[in-house]
C-alpha cells in the first residue's frame, strides 16, 4: 500500500512540474514584446574607427540583440565616424549607426542625398571634445596650435567637423595655418610627440584609445573655453548642438590628476531610416534601453542612456517603431 501512494505521489509531482513548466512557458511568451516571434533577417550597423567608442559600443549592442532576437544577422561595418554613417544610413548603405547631432543636422541642411528619410530612435550619450598634446607641449589654448602638426581627423568624420569649425572659431585657418593630418583616434595617440604635435578627439569618456597611453601619462588635455563655443553658436548652422561643459575627472585619472578640464559636448544619435521594419525597431529600441547596465559595464558613457532622455532625437523625428517602444513603456 505504501508503495502505491509512494508511486502515485511520485505521478502527481511529475504531473505537476510539467503543468509549472508549461505555464511559465506561456507566461515568459506573453512577456515577450507583442507576443510575437523575434525579428529575423539581416542588418547592417556602421560603426567607427577601430579603436572609437562606436566600435565597441556596436560590438557589444550586437551581442545584446543576439540574445533578443537569436535569428537576426547584425554586420557591423566600421567608418570613419558620424559624417559617414549619417549618409550610408541616408542612402541605405546601412540600416541603422550612431551619429553626433551636429553631423545629423550638417547633413541635414546641406541636403544630403536621403536626408528626409533619416529618423531618430533614441538619444545616447554625449561626446566630450578632446585636444591631446605631450606633456611637454607649449601649446595651452586652441589659438596656439597655429604652425603644429595636427589630427583632425578622417574627411567623413565627426572629429573634422568639430576641428574644423574649432579652429575656424580660434582664427586659423585648417588648411594653411596648420599641417592637418586625417589621423583618427586609432592612429593619432600612437604618433603624438612623434609624427603630430596634437590631434582631436571627439567621443565617450573614457575612449580605449586613449586610454592605453594614459597609464603612463605620457598627454594632457588642453582646455576649450567658453569663448570659443560662444564663437560657434555666433556661426549658426548646426552649431547650437555644441553645449559647453566640463570632461569629468574620472575620464582618465591618470592624466587628469583629479581635475575636470574644460571642453564642450554634444549628443550621440542612434539613427535609423524612415523605411526600415517599425517592428524591428521596436524590438531593437528596447534592447538598447534594457541593455543599458550590461553594455555600461564596458563601455563608460553606456550608462548614461535613459529612457527619460532617450526620446529626444532631434533634429531628427522618431522613427515609428521607437515611438511605439516608448509609448509601450509610458507610464
């Protein structure tokens, strides 16, 4: 008789599991976005230099969407920085990339081939304006670089936008006053105090690198002051996404000896077309917000992504497969 209630017991907990496991299933379906299959397919996502932040911030936004949608195809492609992605998005070159506001809106009024499909799916963060030079440089300002050897920066990158107009505001001239050279942050630390005088940076603090040359602080940064954005703003055009502010003295303690210098920033776009599937944006939005923590681990200026802020794009209007994640999750 004990053997038989013990058999049954045995049944009935069998039986039970199998109910439990069935109605979890059900329930972690019902949790996923629509209840619906993941996105497959493929897409294409144009990054930036080798050693930039929107390498490495695609990179690991990559392995986030694998998890998300399992069938989906991420390519990464790497470019020479937000001026290229803006138009290999515009033109369908790429599907989606991250881009500062101010080549967005560069491309924007100069009329850039598919500018019109160009939508916003969420804000980032912000990109600190970096002028590195040796320790033992005399240059001190902007205004000094007159005469040195200086990166800008690729032609398509964001960095030569903000050098050139930089430098402009200073009263030099980029193509005569100085030697520019088009090193990018993958090249530019390696040759500074050899090859370059100094060269411009623009990205997420802390930038990898910059951050290998650090440790033996062999740079240092060189401040942008408040006159020369006030300068920036007065030329109009894309100008006014350039905001004043201070690169915080945890970027490269190193090198910056528990000091913030003095710079200006501006805001990170993700950027998608107006014609790329609204479900697999909507899918991809909210693995970027759900994402943030695990890609902050890595990538420092991750952890600033918030879905309070996120939803400002301009100068570019949401994309309807974002706008229909954060109407999802509105309270």
């Amino acid at each position: 008789m004990s053997t038989l209630l013990s058999c049954i017991g045995r049944r009935r907990a069998v039986r039970g599991a199998v109910t439990g496991a069935v109605v979890l299933g059900l329930l972690l379906w019902w949790l996923l976005p629509l209840g619906e299959k993941p996105p497959s397919g493929t897409i294409t996502f144009s990054t930036g230099t080798r050693a930039g932040v929107y390498q490495k911030y695609g990179e690991l936004l990559r392995t986030e969407l694998r998890k998300d949608m399992p069938d989906l195809d991420v390519r990464l492609m790497t470019s020479a920085g937000s001026q290229e992605n803006v138009q290999r998005v515009a033109t369908g070159k790429a599907d989606f990339t991250i881009a500062a506001a101010d080549a967005v809106e560069t491309y924007k009024l100069a009329g850039g081939p598919g500018a019109e499909k160009l939508r916003g799916v969420a804000r980032l963060y912000d990109d600190y304006v970096q002028l590195v030079v040796p320790n033992d440089s005399d240059v001190r300002s902007v205004t000094d670089l007159h005469g040195k050897r200086v990166a800008i920066g690729p032609p398509d990158s964001g960095v030569r936008l903000i050098a050139t107009r930089l430098l402009k505001a200073a009263g030099i001239d980029p193509e005569t006053d100085i030697t520019p050279r088009a090193d990018g942050i993958d090249t530019g630390p390696g040759r500074l105090g050899g090859e370059l005088d100094a060269f411009f940076w623009s990205g997420g603090v802390p930038t990898d690198g910059l951050k290998e040359i650090a440790e033996n602080s062999a740079f240092r940064f060189v401040p942008i002051g408040d006159n020369l954005v006030t300068k920036l703003h007065e030329s109009g055009s894309a100008t006014r996404y350039y905001r004043t502010t201070n690169m915080p003295e945890s970027a490269y303690p190193t090198v910056q000896n528990g000091t913030e210098v003095p710079t200006m920033a501006v805001s990170n776009l993700l950027v998608t077309r107006a014609d790329v599937d609204p479900r697999l944006t909507e899918w991809l939005t909210r693995t970027v917000l759900d994402s943030r923590d695990d890609i902050g681990a890595h990538v420092h200026s991750a952890q600033l992504v918030d879905l309070r802020t996120a939803i400002y794009t301009d100068p570019l209007e949401l994309h309807e497969g974002a706008r229909r994640y954060y109407r999802s999750v509105k309270p």
